[in-house]
C-alpha cells in the first residue's frame, strides 16, 4: 500500500480545525465502505476529496452532515462534535450535495428565504444575507427568477449561495461540476476559491483531477481508505510522480493490486 | 493532531425554533400553490363520492339517529365527516410522497442537516402538512354547503382542533410509512395496502352498527382502525361533541406514529443508513 503521510493536515493548532475526521469507518451491512479514514480540513484552505466512483466520498459526506450516524471515529467541525453536539456542529457547516436540491418551482429568493428559516435567520436578516450570497455568486439579477428558469451552472451557484447563507466556516461540496459544462465548471471552482479570503474551510469532492489547484490540499481516498493526504506537492513527491494525476493513477493502481493480492 | 481551543457554545432561541417552523409551513403553503392539480384532485376525490357516489346510496343505505345525530340525517350529510377524514388521509399519504420524492431528489437531505433537532423539523413538517389539509377541508366544506350538507355553525370552528389532531396523526403515519419506502415506484403499493383498507374498513361510509349486522368480525376490525375514530372524533366535533374513545384513540396514535418517524429518520436508530450507500 501506498501511504503518503503529508503533515499539512496534521500540524497542531491552537484555533480549531474546519474539520477533523478522526479514525472514522462505516459499513452497510457486511460490505465496508469506509475504514479508519483521518484527515483534517484547516481554516482558509482548499482540500480536494479526490476519489473514484465508489470510493466512499458520498459516504462520508453523510457522515460528516449527520445524515448517517458515526459509529467509528469522530467527526469535529470547528471543535464542535458532529454526534454529541449536532446542533452546534451544523450550524458551522455549509453543504452542496451532488444531486441538486433546489425547489424549482419557486425564485431564488424564496429558495433562500426557505433555508435562512432552516437556519432560524429571520426575514430581515435573511434579506442582507441574500444580497450578499447572490453577490458573491454573481446572481444579483436572477433573486426574482424561478429556479426552472436558470441553467445548470446557476443552479449550482444558486446551491453554493443558500450553503453561504448562514455564514459557516466550512463549507462541503459533493462533486459540484458534475454535468456541467467546461466554463460553468471553471465558474464554479472560481467562486469557490474565492471564498477562501473570508477564512471559511473547503472540502471539494471530485473524480476530476483537472480540478486539483497547485496550492490545494489533498486526500486521495480509495475502496474507502485514505491512500495519501497533505499537500499536492508532497502528495506528488511521495508517490514519486510527475504530477497529482499520476500520483492519483500510481496511488489506485497499486491499492487495487495489493488488494487483488491480498 | 490537536486543538486546544474551546468551542464556543450553540444554542438556538425560542424565536429561532418559531421562524423554523413557520419557514417550513411557509414552504409547503408555496409549493401547494404552486400545484394546483394537487388542490383540485384533493377537492374532486371526495365531491365525487358525496355527487355521485351518495346519491345512489342515499335510498339503500339508509341511517338510524345515532350520537351524534338527534334525527335523521342525509346519507351525504352521514359520509361527510369520512369524506373529511379522507381528504386529510390522501393528504398524509401525499406528504409522505413527498417525502420519498424529497429523499430522492435530495431536498431531504436540505432539511435534515439544518441545526434543530431532527424531532422538530419532522414535526414542524407534519404541521405544515396538516395546515394544507385544513385548506382543503374548508373548500370540501363550503362546497358541500351549497349541496345542502350542513353542520350547526359553531361546528365549522369547533372542528379545527379535531383536523388538526386528526391531520397529525395521519400525516405521522406518512411520514412514517415513507421512512420504510425505498423507492417512489413502491408507493403504488401504500394506495392498496394502506389507504384503501384504511378507507373502507372504518365507519366513513356506513355506521359500525351496520357492518355488526352482517359481519362481527369486520366489526372489530373497524373499531380497531384508527382511520374509524378520527372519523367518529370529526364528525362529534361538527356537532360541538366530543367522542373522548376516539380522541384517546387518535391521539395515542399520534404520539406513537411520530415517535415512529423520529426513530426511523434518526441516523443512529433509522432506517435509512442500513439500506447501502449512495455511491460516490
């Protein structure tokens, strides 16, 4: 097995991480999806969750929003343990899942107002809180619009504006580019990184490699185990690749045959 | 790693758990609007029982005085209250699709990674269902008024405490039976195995006195359904009477269904983890 063991992630802290994922496993029935995966996601950074299909992204993702409940490991957001203080825990945290999850029947606005009242945001609140998300999406113009009239890639803006609502510090996106086109993708992954200024912690999950930045961290999950984590320049060093893509492709490769081996 | 730093604490005011609430009736008041079919096939169901189907019957089934009647009634005046009671089942059932629907479609997911706890999401969600059916209710009823089915006045108020137990209780057993459905092509199967037993085993459409003539054994099964006693708790409460079995009855039923549904969408206890993975 190919264990990188990057220390980016791991450094000690005094201020809480966005996200700590601790030793965490799930299994459906006999079949494991997920074993002892560890990593964290600092303030202000970009990590990309990058794993084939299958390898237990979504998993986690249901894991980390309470959807499933942990039952190996911890999860933290911001210090705030997701089993033991839900409440506290989700209100920190800002999710894109991967099937889209918008009314379309109604605008944007109300789309938003719906959320803000999930949040306990009130209307007033929750009006400044609009402007403000649809700005940084570049969406002022479409508040009125109904959702059955965007397009794919601003209905996904739309999804990062409502997860932005109620101002978290980590924000999770589940293949968020899925079926879209090459400029609502760069779009999109525009948006996002720029959100880092405001110090919030990303966790992109993605098959794409081409979505990786230079500046990123990565965690390179695989049949539900972290195969490498860090920086992608240590990521890279450590499989002893040209770039992430063959890190990525050296890194499965050989899982896949240690675990055929096996 | 470590982190050294305390968390701040998290608690969430009696104002936040109120503008929650009212955000999900909100929602659900929009997208009802929003389908308009839905409102009308809620009206055409039971208008077509009481047009058509009382009609026919109104001279073979014919209806003693019994509580809470003090004279004989219309047979369309007699179904009524089980023409209610099925506009509220239809729309317990139909919230419970949505469910499915919302669970497919990920909406679902939107609303239980909010920061209340999962019971009273699930509970503002029955809420704002059972304020829809109430909607429906009042239209059936203004309707059937101009059919010469009446109630004494003060019934039309008196009855709001009784749909809205009455519509919990059968949202409840929605929101529950849709925690055990997978798929929304299984739904076909609640409409035979759940709603139309439910409709007919109950005293909607005939009194239970009758039924005991021709079959105690269907007899007891109809006292047992719960579907018969908020019928029987609706029809006293048009009449300013309280029918305190039935209310016993359709509040324990309540209380055991949502606590159902709370266990089923709990992710340490429910369902729902244990059925394989989403994939990815």
């Amino acid at each position: 097995m190919n264990e990188a063991t990057a220390t980016v992630s791991d450094t000690d802290t005094a201020a809480p991480a966005a996200l700590d994922v601790l030793g965490v496993g799930h299994r459906y029935g006999a079949r494991v999806a997920l074993r002892d995966v560890s990593f964290s996601v600092r303030p202000a950074s970009f990590t990309v969750l990058l794993g084939l299909n299958g390898a237990g992204k979504s998993t986690l993702f249901s894991l980390i929003t309470r959807l499933y409940a942990i039952r190996e490991g911890r999860i933290r957001i911001l210090g705030h343990d997701v089993a033991r203080e839900p409440g506290a825990a989700l209100s920190q945290l800002g999710v894109v899942f991967q099937s889209r999850a918008l009314d379309v029947d109604i605008s944007v606005q109300q789309n938003l107002i719906y959320h803000a009242a999930l949040h306990g945001i009130g209307r007033r609140k929750a009006d400044e809180q609009i402007a403000r998300v649809l700005t940084l999406v570049d969406l002022t113009d479409r508040r009125h619009e109904r959702v059955n009239n965007l397009s794919g890639g601003q209905m996904r803006r739309v999804e990062i504006a409502r997860a932005l609502l109620h101002q978290p510090q980590l924000l999770l996106l589940d293949e968020p580019t899925v079926g879209l086109d090459i400029k609502s993708r760069a779009d999109i992954l525009g948006h996002v990184r720029r959100l880092l200024q405001s110090g919030i912690g990303v966790l992109w999950a993605t098959h794409l490699i081409d979505e990786v930045g230079d500046n990123d961290d990565v965690v390179v999950l695989h049949n539900g185990r972290v195969l490498a984590k860090g920086a992608v320049g240590s990521v890279v060093a450590t499989a002893n690749a040209p770039n992430i893509g063959s890190a990525f492709t050296r890194l499965t490769q050989a899982d896949t045959v240690a675990g055929a081996g096996a | 790693m470590t982190t050294t730093a305390t968390p701040a604490p998290h608690r969430l005011t009696p104002t936040q758990y109120w503008i929650c609430l009212c955000g999900i009736v909100w929602r659900e008041a929009l997208r009802f609007i929003h389908q308009r079919e839905r409102f009308i096939s809620a009206l055409v169901r039971p208008l077509v029982w009481l047009f058509i189907f009382a009609a026919g019957f109104r001279q073979v089934l014919g209806v003693s005085i019994i509580p809470p009647y003090d004279t004989y009634v219309l047979y369309e005046v007699y179904i009524a209250p089980g023409l209610i009671a099925m506009i509220q089942l239809f729309n317990g059932m139909q919230s419970s699709l949505t469910m499915v629907y919302d669970r497919e479609t990920g909406g679902m997911r939107t609303l239980l990674v909010s920061p209340f706890p999962r019971w009273w999401l699930l509970t503002s969600k029955l809420l704002a269902g059972t304020m829809v059916s109430i909607l429906q209710v009042y239209a059936f009823l203004l309707i059937a008024w101009f059919w010469d089915v009446e109630v004494p006045p003060v019934g039309y108020v008196l009855v709001i405490p009784a749909l809205l137990l009455s519509g919990f209780m059968l949202g409840a057993l929605g929101m529950l039976i849709s925690s055990l459905i997978k798929q929304l092509e299984n739904f076909a199967g609640v409409m035979n195995f759940v709603i139309f037993p439910m409709f007919f085993a109950s005293s909607a459409l005939y009194p239970l006195w009758r039924v005991k003539e021709s079959s105690p054994f269907l007899y007891y099964v109809c006292e047992a359904n719960p579907f018969t006693h908020v019928t029987e708790l609706i029809r006293f409460a048009l009449y300013g009477k309280v029918e305190w079995v039935s209310l016993a009855v359709v509040a324990g039923c309540a209380v055991v269904f949502l606590c159902g549904a709370i266990i089923a969408y709990d992710p340490s206890r429910g369902f729902l983890a244990r059925r394989g993975g989403p994939g990815g």
